[in-house]
C-alpha cells in the first residue's frame, strides 16, 4: 500500500480557490466555505474578470504563504506525527476493502495540469 503524503502546495490551493470560488451546486454556494476560511478573498470572488480573479487570488496565496508558512509547516508535521501514529490501525481496518477494490497502481498524489 502506498503512503500518504502531507505536503503545503500553493499552486494546489490557488487552483482549488480559482476553479470553486464561484460554484454553486446542489444548493451549496463552495465560494462561500472558502470565503469563510479566507475572507480576504471576498473580493476576489466579485470580480467577473477570470484573468483578474486569477491574479487577485494568486497575490493572495503570496502573501498568505509568506506571512502563515512557519505555523502551516508545523501544523502539517503534526498532521505526519498523528498520522504516523494511527496509519497501522487504519491499515488493519482498512485491509479488507483493498481485496473488493481495484485501487489505482500509479502515484495519484498530484493534481493533473
């Protein structure tokens, strides 16, 4: 089985806040979670041009990586510890469905382009 892997990745949360900050879907408004979490973002969210949603968003993260990367860091080692800690047990709990499942072979860590 292979591991998990927890890593920051600024591109990653750019594109997620680019391509769900203005969907709704199933009565569920995702721009407005993300707002939530980063408010900063509301303005980002009103503008209609992508091209400047875009770079709104980029400068963003920029900034938001620069002034939080030391307190994201260690959170994401804590994540590693705790997981390290329980990854035995969920393999255990786990073993049975990789039998009934074909899960896929190849590293499936990143987002494609």
């Amino acid at each position: 089985m292979s591991k998990l892997r927890f890593y920051l990745n600024k591109k990653l949360d750019q594109r997620m806040a680019e391509e769900f900050l203005n969907v709704h879907g199933g009565g569920i408004d995702f721009g407005e979670g993300i707002v939530k979490i980063h408010p900063k973002l509301k303005s980002a969210k009103s503008l209609k041009d992508v091209a400047q949603r875009k770079k709104a968003i980029r400068v963003y993260f920029d900034n938001y990586y620069r002034a939080h990367k030391m307190v994201m860091l260690r959170k994401i080692e804590s994540v590693r510890k705790v997981w390290h800690e329980q990854e035995q047990k969920y393999i255990i709990i786990t073993e049975d469905f990789s039998a009934v499942f074909d899960f896929p072979k190849e590293n499936i860590s990143r987002m494609p382009p």
